[in-house]
C-alpha cells in the first residue's frame, strides 16, 4: 500500500493512508481533518463515547487542558512507589508458580489497578472493566470488508452503544457520590474544575471517564505483552538490557514503533480536497495505519531491524499534535516499571507455546491475547 496506493479506498466509503508522510500530515492538520464526527453524521449515527479524542478545538484545547494537571511530570513522580509496589505484588504471586501469562498476571491487572486508583473506583469491579474493554474495541478487519459490511457495522455500532450505555451508567452513580463526597482523586477533580467560570457538563464527565478507563488499559497492556514478543524473538536486545538498565526507556519507544499496541487513526475530511491525485469528499473518514507509518523505509533507517539504541525514533505511536497521547508518560513509566522489574528478576525469560499466540481480537488494537513466559 504504501508503495503502490498511499491513499487508498477500498469501499469508496473510507479512505486510508498508510505513508509516515501521510499519517503524520492526517494527525497535525486538524483543520484539513477533524476528529469530530458529529459535525458530519446525523444525531442517530453519533459517536457513542464523546470525549475529548472526538473534539475540535476550541473546545478540546479547553478540556485537554484540565485533564493535562493529571499527568504532570509531579503527579508520576507521586505515583512511581506505587506503581513499584502493585508491580512487586503482582510478581510475587506468580514467582511461585514458576511460569506466568504476561496478559493476565501482569500487563493486565497493572495499569488498570492503577487508574482505577486515579479515577478512585472500587478494584474489586476490575472483571467488569475487562469485559467493557474488550466489548469496545473487538472486531475483526475481514469482517468490515466483506460483503455484509453494512450489517457487521452496524452490530458493532449496537454493540459499543449498549457498552457505552453501561459504562455511563456506572460513572453516572460514582460522579453523583463524588458530587456528595470528593476525594482526591481525578474524578473529584474534574468536578471541581471550571472552564470560563462554567462546571463541565454531565456528557463531557462521563466522556473523560470512560476515555480514561478504556484508553488507559488495553493499550499499555498491549504495550508490556508486545515488549515481551519483541524480546523473545530478538533474544541479544534482552541480554543487552539486562546489563545496561538505562536502555530500557529507548527499547521502550523501539517496542512502540515495531509493535505498535495501536495500528490506526481515525479523522474526518472537513472539506474537499486532493491528496496525491485522490479527491477526498467532505465529511469522508479517512483512516491513518500509524503501525505502517513506523515502519516506512522513507523515515526510518532499516525499519524492520529492532534496535533498542535507535536514536531518533518519532514514532506516532501515540499519535502526534493536539491529540497526541495525554497517557503517554504514564504508559512510559508503568511499562518502565514492570518491564525493568521482570528482566531484574528473572535471568532468563523465553515465550511457551509461541504458535499458540492469539492476536487481539481487535481492528485497531495489536497484540497477543496471551503471552505465556
Ligand atoms: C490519545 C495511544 C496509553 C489517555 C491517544 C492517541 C493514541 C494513543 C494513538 C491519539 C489518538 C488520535 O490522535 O486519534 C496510546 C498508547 C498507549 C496509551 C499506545 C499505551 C501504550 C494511555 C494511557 C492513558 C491515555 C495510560 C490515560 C490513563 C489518552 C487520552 C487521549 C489519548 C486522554 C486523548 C488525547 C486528546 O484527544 O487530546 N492515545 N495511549 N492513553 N490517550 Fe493514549
């Protein structure tokens, strides 16, 4: 694609982009493409979860902003023991067992442990957030581009509405205890919070709830599973980090770029226009492979080689411009943290059953369901 169709249409519905060129210009430009959908679909049709990912400016400048106070690089320092603390639990109860599933004795509980904490919401619901992640972001490609595509889109549409509806409904009780009781955590924060004098609506408090519950675990889950693939398949990176510690934060963004844990980006035209000969329609989407954009051979020097040293590596993993990741530091220190503390532990780790890995079941998602070490 790349090579012969940069911009391509497969279903002259949507369109997609697949050069670094290319996906960096959809993610930068935000007034050439915009990530807010309700200005080009009809009510019935609307996103089901309405955060700041689908906002344009000014609004989303506005509310990025207060959320932005979370991620400071003060707060991470505050939450560094902690993050070490559940890490070490999480090890020692595996350490006995003498083999481990990455997914779902470590990678999985860890980060949504930890934002659960942050939003202040009982852990023991952590099943529950497991099966609404999974419910949002399931779907397999083939389907989407087969005949009955309509159908298939419209079954994930009720699907992610009734998840949606579920979620809200949950965060609907916790934000009117807050409202009654604040803490200190984010939800109780952004309660309090005033954009020119004025309280955040409901819809706008549930959105950042729901963004932060979801994109806050599947994808560092996918993060520290995929740091492990890497690994076992280049088994010198390993061996090289575990006698020079100080790489990992580099092997960390080398993991990002190889294996992106998000492989797509979504944007809407927000006028005609041309790009490499195509006529791009208003209101079309048009949808940017960032795992492709890292790997393209025009930006990156010998892209499909994994070098922990590379140096610079601007991968768009975590998108870039107005939306890049506002988790990204903390997704770097949790991945620092459980990543640094595995290969410290443990002299030599190698994947079992390595034809058995499963991929997520996702079409914008990557990763294993499993890693078993
Ligand atoms: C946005 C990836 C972890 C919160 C994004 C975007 C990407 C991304 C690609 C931009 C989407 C776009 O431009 O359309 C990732 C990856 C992660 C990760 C790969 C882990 C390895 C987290 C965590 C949190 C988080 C831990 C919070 C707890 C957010 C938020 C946005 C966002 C709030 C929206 C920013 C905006 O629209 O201004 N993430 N994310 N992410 N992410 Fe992450």
């Amino acid at each position: 694609l790349r090579h012969e169709q940069p911009v391509y249409n497969e279903q002259a519905k949507f369109w997609e982009v697949s050069t670094y060129e290319d996906v960096h210009l959809l993610v930068t430009d935000h007034e050439l493409f915009s990530s807010d959908e309700s200005k080009f679909t009809p009510a019935s049709e609307a996103p089901a979860l309405k955060s700041i990912l689908n906002m344009d400016p000014p609004r989303h400048r506005q509310l990025r902003s207060l959320l932005s106070q979370a991620f400071t690089p003060r707060a991470l320092a505050q939450l560094t023991p902690r993050i070490t603390e559940i890490t070490q639990e999480l090890l020692d109860a595996v350490e006995k067992k003498g083999a481990m599933d990455i997914i779902d004795d470590l990678s999985y509980p860890l980060p949504i442990i930890v934002i659960a904490e942050l939003l202040g919401v009982p852990i023991e619901d952590r099943p529950q957030f497991k099966h609404w992640s999974d419910e949002i972001v399931s779907g397999e490609y083939d389907e989407l581009t087969g005949e009955n595509r309509e159908l298939v889109l419209e079954r994930v549409r009720q699907r992610v509405r009734k998840t949606m509806d579920e979620i809200n409904e949950y965060f609907r009780s916790i934000i009117a205890q807050r409202r009654q009781q604040p803490g200190e955590d984010i939800i109780s924060a952004l309660l309090a919070a005033r954009v020119d004098g004025q309280e955040l609506t409901e819809d706008e408090l549930l959105g950042f709830c729901a963004l932060l519950l979801i994109a806050g675990n599947i994808t560092t889950t996918n993060l520290i599973g995929n740091a492990l693939l890497c690994f076992d398949e280049h088994p010198e990176a390993m061996v090289q980090l575990q006698q020079r510690p100080q790489l990992l934060p580099s092997a960390i963004e080398e993991v990002l770029r190889y294996r992106s844990p998000v492989t797509i980006l979504a944007r809407f035209a927000a006028s005609d226009f041309i790009l490499k000969e195509q006529l791009i329609r208003r209101g079309q989407v048009v949808l940017g492979w960032s795992g492709s954009a890292n790997h393209d051979p025009d930006h990156f020097v010998h892209p499909e080689c994994f070098d922990i040293t590379r140096s610079p590596n601007q991968h768009l993993s975590f998108g870039h411009g107005i939306h890049f990741c506002l988790g990204a530091p903390l997704a770097r220190l949790e991945a620092k943290i459980a990543l640094g503390m595995l290969l410290e532990r443990f002299t030599r780790i190698r994947i079992t059953h390595e034809r058995d890995l499963e991929p997520v079941n996702s079409t914008f998602i990557y990763g294993a369901k499993h890693v078993p070490i």
